[in-house]
C-alpha cells in the first residue's frame, strides 16, 4: 500500500489517504461533495487537478465544498490522484472494483472494466455511499486524456411539499402507535395478577 494509505478500522479495510488535521473542516457548513476520479498510468498531477478544479468550476461548486476524493483501490497509489487530493487538502478514499462495479451509473465504459475491472471509476466511486449524481464522467482536455471525474453530493436533497407533508404524517402515525403500545402495556401491567414468593 502506498505512503500515506492506511486501512481504516470498521470502514470494511476501505484504504484512506489521510488528510492534514482539520483540513476537511470549511466555513459555511460541512463538506458535501464527492469527487469520484479516475486516471490512466502516470497521468500527472496537473491533468487530474485542473480537471477536478474546471469540472467543479463549471458547474458553479466550490472547491471548499470538496469532502474527499474517491477512486478504486488499484489506483489509490496513482501519483496524479494522490497529488490531486494532497492540493485540495482532502482524503483520498479508495474502494475494490467489485464494490464499485455494483454501483449503476449513467454512464458505464469498457475501458475501466479492462483496465480496472469495474465498468465506472469516476461516477461510480463518486456515488458508491449514496448521493446525487451532480455532475457526470468527465474527460480531461488533454488529448489523448488520462483522467476523468464526476461530482455527487451527500447532502440530502429537500424533498418536495407532498414528500415532506407524507413524512409527517408518517411520523404522526407512528407516534400514535407508539402511544396505543404504551397504554395497552400499562392497562396489562395494572391488571395482571400480583405474584406471590
């Protein structure tokens, strides 16, 4: 395993780069955003970060918004994804292929399923621990490009006035029952018959 790569307790041995203390700490709120990325063999550190920083960009997100990076683990010790994270101040999360490999995404390739053995890197790695899928595989300007990436975000998204008015009512529901439970238990207990020693 790479320097900097470490197995995380109770994370299933999911490969961590760690990150400087506190680095994922931003104002405005916690760090919602998974940048899922993908390189070729030797693709350097420019190309994977100017990729990540114009695809972010474009997309009108903030580079403060970044959470942690997240690839597969045959390329968690890629010179161009390490580097990329250590810039950005963020962990470099790794999972296996066939972790991965389970994730459906829009769009699945080939190339990864050779070279990696998961038809998806970026989105997949990107969407793996749920999440909306806000900006999908993109390619890096070089020609031919070495890196891909794709942006999900953890945040909960607000549900809609007729979802939010179903869950309260669930919830009402559910605190009825609990209340109906609680008043047949006490009506049992204060008629059971006492026991004797």
């Amino acid at each position: 395993m790479p320097y900097g790569v470490h197995e995380v307790a109770g994370t299933s041995g999911v490969p961590v780069e760690s990150a400087a203390p506190g680095a994922g700490a931003r104002a405005g709120g916690p760090p919602s955003l998974v940048v899922g990325v993908g390189a070729s063999r030797g693709a350097p550190v420019g190309e994977v970060l100017g990729l990540v920083r114009d695809t972010l960009r474009a997309a009108g997100l903030s580079a403060a918004s970044v959470a942690e990076l997240a690839t597969v683990d045959t390329k968690a010790g890629e010179p161009g994804i390490v580097g990329a994270a250590e810039r950005l101040g963020v962990p470099l999360v790794a999972y296996p292929a066939g972790e991965l490999a389970g994730v459906e995404v829009p769009h699945p390739s080939d190339a990864p399923l050779a070279t990696a053995g998961t038809p998806s890197v970026a989105e997949a790695a990107a969407l793996v621990r749920g999440g909306e899928l806000l900006v999908p595989k993109r390619k890096s300007a070089a020609n031919p490009a070495r890196a891909t990436c794709a942006v999900a975000s953890r945040v909960p998204r607000v549900p809609r006035a007729s979802e939010a008015a179903a869950a309260a009512a669930a919830g009402v529901e559910m605190a009825q029952a609990t209340e109906a439970a609680q008043a047949t238990e006490a009506t049992d207990a204060a008629t059971a018959p006492e026991e004797t020693p």
